[in-house]
C-alpha cells in the first residue's frame, strides 16, 4: 500500500483556535471628491489668449456662459462666428486644448550701419539691442534705428 496517500488524509491534532473574525472595512461617509491640483497650462484669461494651431488671436467674450461644460465663448481671428470652449480650452469635453496664452512680444531695436568694405558681399551692417536708449547711446554714424516686435 501507498503510505504518501494516508499521510495527506491523515488529519491534524486539534488545537484550541481563536474564533474567526469576519473583517468589515470602516463604513466611511460620503464627500466630495478631492480637488485637482492646479493645471500649470490652466489659461489665463487675463492675459492675450491665441489659438495654438494657427496663433490667431481669440476675443473672449465671456468665461461664465450658462453651459454646464463650455463656458468660454470667444470669436477667433477676424469670424464673426462666435465659437464656444471648456475652461481650459477645448473645442469638445475630451478633445485636444485648442487654445493658449499667448506669450508676451519681444523687442528690439537694430541700428542699420553702411557696410565700407569694398571686398564684403553686403551692403549693410546691423547691429541689435535690447533698449532705444542702448541703440542711441552705441548708435554713432547709423543710416537708421529699426524698432522690431515678435512673439517666439
């Protein structure tokens, strides 16, 4: 006879145990959930927005619509069509962020000089600056001051 099959069955000593206990988890009540974090990309409504595909300027014309969801309502560029967006500036609920703050204009200022070597291929030399009063200050023998602005 096979004596592996005997021990397996063979049962146990019985020793005194501790009644189970059912486990219950703690009953919470009920709350709101927790706020999200700020967003770093969360518009600034007090600042120039612009579209992020095209860099349109858009005209909010108000940020507290009646809409549960699109609360922007806006007109984009020259439309006259208004179109409306989420708080954080999409077109629909799960869609991609359509619009964004659009970053400040840089400035300078270029001081235009007649290039006088003969042998050079161009006829200009420019110099840039960050202030008029730089460009004036270092601006001896210049044909002109050109004030330029761009956005990055």
């Amino acid at each position: 006879m096979n004596m592996g099959i005997f021990q397996r069955n063979r049962r146990k000593p019985q020793t005194p145990q501790e009644p189970e206990l059912e486990h219950t988890p703690p009953v919470q009540a009920e709350s709101a959930p927790p706020p999200e974090p700020p967003n770093p990309d969360t518009l600034d409504f007090s600042l120039p927005i612009r579209t992020i595909t095209s860099k349109q300027p858009v005209e909010i014309l108000t940020t507290r619509a009646r809409h549960p969801i699109y609360k922007v309502h806006a007109y984009i560029g020259d439309n006259d069509t208004i179109t409306v967006f989420t708080l954080d500036g999409r077109l629909s609920e799960n869609g991609p962020v359509f619009l964004e703050n659009a970053p400040p204009k840089e400035e300078l200022y270029l001081n235009i000089y007649p290039n006088r070597d003969p042998r050079s291929p161009q006829k200009y030399i420019i110099t840039q600056h960050a202030t008029l009063h730089e460009a004036d200050v270092l601006g001896m023998n210049r044909i002109a001051c050109v004030r330029i602005e761009f956005e990055i």
